[in-house]
C-alpha cells in the first residue's frame, strides 16, 4: 500500500522572511484555524445547544403544566370524596319509596301522641327535584295551641326530612281550640330508572 506523504512546511524559507511577512502568515493561519473551527465546530455545536435548550424549555413547561395538573386533580379528588360523603349523609335522611308509608305513619303519630284530632291527612302528588321527590302531604287537625306547637316540635325532630309550609290556624270561641291546616313536604331520594320514569310522568302532566 502506498503511504501518503503530508506536505511539508518549509520552515527554513519562512524563517528567511521578514518579521512582519512571518507575523502575517501567523495571522492568517490563525485566522484560517478560527474560521474552520467556527464552521466545522462551533457552529453545528451552538445549533445543537439551541435546539437542545428549546427543548429543554419546552419540557420543563410541560413539566410544569403536568404538576399543576397533578395538583389539581388531588384537589377534585378530595372534593369529589368530601361531596360523595355529604351525598350519603343527605341519602340517609331521604327515605326510599318504602319507607314513605311508614314516614306518614310516624307524622301521624306525632299528632296523636300529643292530642290532637286529625280532620285531614291527604298526601299529593310528588314532584321530581333531581335526585329526589317532594311529597306533599295535606294535613288539618284539631287541637290546643300548646299541642299544636308540640307536634311541630315532634315532627322537625324526626329521623327523616319534614318540612312544613303554610301554616294557617283558626281559633273556636266555644271551645277554645285551634283548627290549624299545613302542607307537610317530605322528601325521597330517587335514581336510575326510577328517575327518568317520574320526570317522564311529570312531563306528560
């Protein structure tokens, strides 16, 4: 194999030159060395580091943007628990279409427990509030203002929800009693089928 023989430099007819012609060819051998570094090195180098730091932004943004989302999420999970607990506890105090019978039978134990003489006891049509039904239940009884007052007490005081609305009382000279007439609203909690069922009634009423 025939060896390839590297140019030499002619030392000697550079160190015949003068000072200065030896001082220019430093120069611009330098400069030839500087320009070819720039360009074979330097350059596709910087490239390289640019495209790297842009990237390297970009990454840490995204990283960024994952942690607030991973933040966020431990946020509505915890939110998501803390509604799902307070849901069950509005669930325990909404009975289901069983315990309705029984609910009724215990407002109208509240009123005999105390005196008072029902004249009316009528439960309405439900009407469909989302998850759950308002029962209205039409009520009249007789009886003293104080036993009056003690089956109210009563009522707000049972396990399930009661509410009652439009209070009106009528007083008897003779006798001194009160003929007192209310909306009694209970509530029970409805899902699934049993939902889109009674919404559909609703609507075609």
């Amino acid at each position: 194999m025939k060896k390839i023989e590297l140019p030499k430099i002619p030392f000697e007819k550079i160190a015949a030159l003068s000072r200065v012609h030896r001082v220019l060819i430093c120069a611009a051998t330098f400069l030839l060395l500087m320009v070819g570094f720039y360009f074979l090195i330097y350059s596709p180098k910087s490239e390289e580091i640019t495209r790297l730091s842009g990237e390297y932004s970009r990454l840490q943004g995204e990283l960024t943007k994952a942690k607030a989302q991973v933040r966020s999420l431990a946020r509505l999970e915890k939110e998501f628990k803390a509604a799902e607990i307070e849901f069950k506890k509005a669930k325990l105090l909404l009975p289901d279409k069983k315990e309705i019978s029984q609910l009724l039978e215990g407002v109208t134990m509240a009123g005999q427990s105390v005196g008072l003489e029902f004249l009316l006891f009528k439960p309405g049509q439900e009407v469909v509030q989302g998850f759950y039904a308002e029962i209205p239940v039409t009520i009249k009884v007789k009886g003293s203002y104080h036993n009056t007052a003690l089956f109210f007490d009563k009522v707000s005081k049972l396990h399930r929800i009661v509410n009652i609305f439009d209070i009106k009382m009528k007083s008897e000279k003779k006798s001194g009693m009160l003929t007192t007439s209310c909306i009694a609203k209970t509530y029970r909690f409805i899902e699934g089928s049993d939902a889109a069922s009674s919404k559909g009634k609703n609507r075609k009423q």
